[in-house]
C-alpha cells in the first residue's frame, strides 16, 4: 500500500531498516519439491486463471482480498513446493483424511474455563519476544486524544486488514476497531510502537532499537488477533440477539485458537472445531473456495486434537496434512499454517543434519523451515505475516532444544 505522491503516509514513517512489508506480493515456495530431484514444475496453480473476466471482476471487487495483495496488486503465483494440486486430486504420501459431517462448535467452547489457557498465554508472551528480545518497557507517557487518531489510522490501513488476509476474514476491517478502542491497555502498546516509527535512524544506538520494536509489534498485532475471543469470551448464550450475529467474530476467534495452539504445542478439544458449513450465498466458484477454506481450518483443527504420545497417531496426522496441503491454493497464510503444523509434527523427531533423498520428512521439514525463515525477514508480504512467522522461528527453536 504505498501513497501517491499527495497523500501523507497512513502512520509515521518506521525508522531505516524496519520496512512497511505491505507493498511485496506473494511467489508462494515449492514445499514438496522432491529431495532426489532439483527439477519443479512452473505451471502456477492459479485458480483466476481460468475465470470468465466478467466473473473475475465480480468477485474482485466482492472480496478484493480474494485475489489481491494488501497493496491492489495481484497475487503472483508460482510452483509450489507443497504442490498445489487441482480440486479432488488424490494426496500424495498417504491417503486423504476425510473431516466429519457434524463436527460443530458452541461458543462455550472458547471461553476460558480451560486450566491450560494461562499456560498457553504464558507461552504466547514468550513467543513474542523475537530472537529472544523483550519488547521495549513501557515509557510511562500518557496516551493523548491524538494518539487514538494514529492508531486508528494504522489500525485501519494496516493491520486490521492484514489479519483479516491472514485469517481470511472480515470481522478485523469491519468490527475489531471498535474493541481495539475500548482496550486502553492495547491502545498504549500501540501508541509506543507509533512512537518508535519516529526514532531517528541516525541517531546513535537507533538500530540496536529495531530488534525490540520488532518483538513490540508481534506483541500488539498478537493482541489485536486476540480481540475476536473477546466478542466469543463474553456472549451470552441467553441472549436474544440473532444466531449469526457473532459466527464471524467466532470463526475469527477459533482461527486464532487453531494458530495459538500450533505455536505453543497445546491441543484443542474436539468441541472447538470451527464451522464446516458455510451460509453465504454466491456463484459455484465462490462456494467451492468458501469451502475448501473451511476444510482447511477444520482439518488443522483436526490435527490439533490429536495426542502423538502413541505411535498409532503418526500415521493419521501425516494423512491430515496430506489432505491440508491439497487445499493451501497458493496462498501464503495457508502455506505458513501448514508449515508451522510440519514443523510442529516432525520437528522434535527428524534431523535436519540427516543428509539424502531417502528422508521425505526431513526434506519436507527443512523447507518449510527454511519458508518460515524467509517470510519471517524481507519475503513476508505484510508485517503481521512477518511477526507471526517470527513467534513460529521462536517455537522451533524451543522445539529443538
């Protein structure tokens, strides 16, 4: 998203070195390139491709997000190393996992009567503090009237949309600022990364103050992920508003569970599952994108409820990531789920140091390593996905210890 000449920047400027990532487009990776082979394919999997322009038009400008990078570019494609795969193609390596027909989820299910939600939390600060620093202490400046102003803009321009892409929703954009707002405590936090974009970089000692920006950023963007449980966390079951006024503050909210979880190495209960069916309305295209997003979600979910204490559960997860990844569509936020779930599944049992092709896991974990590396620097196309894939870099080295 970059400003025409005219028109001021959204939100200050961020000092040299920490680059608004929002004007990058996405060349998703080749995550199942074969570890005996270096040849891939370069057909892209790009399901406009084949669109009527008329119907591509409509549902651009529907959901602009569908298609579009943060900045109105389109997304480039290219051969994926998770193999992007056509619709109804069988998943190599295993058979495909099918998801129940009934999976459904209460909003009690998210609340937090759970003993091991602190630990998750606890867990979560943690995972924030990139490479190992701390965001920076609070500075004790009261937040002013004109500070809600910055944040709104930044929140509005930047962020919230940039969750949404990630998550792929749109209650952050339509509903999340007026709870962002409400939170003064987030709003302070918010503020003072505001302040940091100011920082001088000539400055001296300015780029030693990149590092504990960058953790301070993950930290905010962790928060605002989290305001969707709140609207979940206090529903009243007993009230009398209409059934869907909340399903997308929910399915937010268990998204943001499913992503939690994967990064802390917590389980969820089957009762959390997101939603499988979808009330939209819209063309056959639509509907068969809506539902294999769904399914995505679902299946990680799924994946997370299983216990690998036992050997008999290897099996079953590799076949719901088999399944996953026909379903990543060359979509960032899909390919870094997925790869932090690889990470998650394999990488306390295989060796990174282990050489040749006849390891397919191996292979598999060290580019999706590898992936999670890179977006987490310059090749994330938003800063959200560059945080979360910091925090993802912070779980596997916690992994591996």
């Amino acid at each position: 998203m970059q400003p025409t000449p005219s028109s001021a920047p959204p939100y200050p400027q961020p000092p040299q070195g920490y680059v608004a990532a929002s004007s990058q487009s996405y060349t998703p990776p080749n995550l199942h390139a074969s570890s005996s082979s270096n040849t891939t394919s370069d057909q892209p999997y790009d399901y406009g491709a084949s669109l009527d322009p008329a119907l591509a038009a409509s549902l651009q400008s529907k959901s602009p997000d569908m298609y579009n990078g943060l900045d109105g570019q389109r997304q480039q494609t290219s051969a994926s190393p998770y193999a992007p795969t056509a619709p109804g193609a069988g998943a190599p390596g295993g058979q495909p996992f099918h998801l129940p027909s009934t999976a459904r989820c209460s909003l009690a299910a998210l609340t937090n009567t759970d003993p091991s939600v602190a630990a998750k939390r606890s867990r979560m600060d943690e995972l924030v503090c990139l490479d190992g620093i701390s965001p920076p202490p609070p500075t004790g400046r009261a937040i002013e009237p004109e500070d809600y102003g910055k944040i709104k803009l930044a929140y509005q321009n930047v962020y919230g949309p940039s969750i949404d892409k990630f998550l792929e929703t749109q209650w952050f954009s339509q509903s999340g600022i007026k709870y962002l707002m409400e939170d003064r405590h987030l709003c302070e936090r918010f503020a003072r990364l505001i302040d940091r974009y100011h920082i001088d970089p000539q400055s001296p000692g300015a780029q030693h103050t990149l590092a504990p920006t960058m953790s301070l950023e993950a930290s905010v963007i962790w928060s605002l992920m989290n305001l969707a449980r709140r609207v979940t966390d206090t529903a009243d079951p007993s009230s009398d508003a209409p059934e869907g006024r909340h399903s997308e503050a929910s399915d937010a909210a268990k998204r943001v569970s499913i992503l939690e979880n994967l990064l802390s190495g917590q389980h969820l209960e089957a009762e959390s599952a997101p939603a499988v069916e979808n009330t939209r309305n819209g063309t056959a295209f639509e509907i068969q994108l809506n539902k294999r997003e769904h399914d995505f979600w679902q299946l990680l979910h799924t994946f997370l409820t299983i216990h690998d204490d036992e050997a008999s559960a290897s099996q079953e997860l590799d076949s719901i990531l088999n399944s996953a990844r026909l379903l990543l569509d060359s979509r960032e936020n899909r390919d870094i789920v997925y790869s932090i779930a690889i990470l998650r599944l394999h990488g306390s049992r295989e060796s990174l140091e282990t050489s040749g092709g006849g390891n397919t896991h191996n292979h598999t974990l060290q580019v999706a390593k590898d992936f999670l590396q890179k977006e987490a620097g310059n090749n994330g196309t938003t800063q959200v996905v560059q945080r979360l894939c910091g925090m993802a870099m912070n779980a596997w080295v916690t992994l591996r210890r």
